[in-house]
C-alpha cells in the first residue's frame, strides 16, 4: 500500500537524492523527513507543499496520499468505515453545493417585509428588509445567491 511517506521515498530514491540533500533543499530537519518516510510521523502541508515543489510535481499528488493516509489512520479500524465515507461523502457534496436563497414577501398593504429563506432546508434568515431590493443587496453583499423570487403574499 502506497503511502505519502513511501512516496516521497520513492521519488527521492528513483532521482538518486540522499536524504540529506533532500532535507537541505526543502529545509525539513533530516530526522523528520526520515520518520516521514517510515511512516511514524504525518508530514504538514507546508512540507507536502515544498516536497511537491522540490521534486517538480502538482501538490496534489502528494496531498491526496496524504489526506487518505489520514483519513485511514482515523477511520481504518472502524467495522463500519463504509458508511462513514458514504456520510462524507455526502456531506462533501451538499458542502460542495452553493447555498441558494429565495425571497419571500409578507405582509399586507403599507406593511410589507421582505426575507430569504434557505432553498433546500426552507429555514428563514433571522433577516427581515422593508423592500426587495434591500433584500437583493444584502445577498449580493454577503455573496448569498438568490435563485428566484417567491412573490407570494397572503391576502
């Protein structure tokens, strides 16, 4: 099973770079890398990213093994680790979705109130503007994107 650590191995052994020299180019203390490559210590990100550039490759070459490595060390005993992947994956994608708000007008007559209210879950923002334009700028101030505009009012 490849590792970020016997990948950093790997590549430093196929381009015939010692340790040492290794550890000089990228400034990561020679003990550190070594307990790097045996797998007994997880490499930050930063060292991800100077390794990544050392050896000329995209940092997610490397940051890919090592969130997986990661993950594993975390979940891998666990009797159910295909369900927790699935519930993050899940929520990696309602993560991924942008959240989209519609504006919903209340109100009778002279007194009308504009709020927004969250498309998927329906929960209203603790918002409420004295006009839809009030309501539009707030989102697009707060990078909140409104995908249509509920004009219904009870009358």
């Amino acid at each position: 099973m490849t590792t970020v650590g016997k990948h950093i191995k790997s590549l430093r052994i196929r381009r015939e770079i010692k340790l040492n020299d290794l550890a000089e180019a990228t400034k990561i203390n020679v003990s550190v890398l070594s307990r790097i490559e045996r797998d007994e210590r997880f490499p930050t990100i930063n060292q991800i990213k100077a390794l990544s550039a050392f050896f000329n490759i995209p940092d997610e070459i490397l940051l890919n093994e090592y969130y997986a490595d990661k993950i594993l060390s975390i979940i891998g005993s666990k009797d159910d680790y295909k369900g927790i992947l699935n519930s993050v994956e899940i929520k990696m994608e309602a993560l991924k979705r942008k959240k989209k708000y519609f504006i919903r007008k209340s109100g009778k007559n002279d007194f009308m109130t504009y709020y927004l209210i969250q498309s998927e879950s329906f929960e209203m923002l603790d918002l409420f503007f004295d006009s839809y334009e009030d309501a539009i700028e707030y989102a697009a101030k707060n990078n909140l994107e409104i995908e249509k505009y509920d004009d219904y009012s009870e009358k």
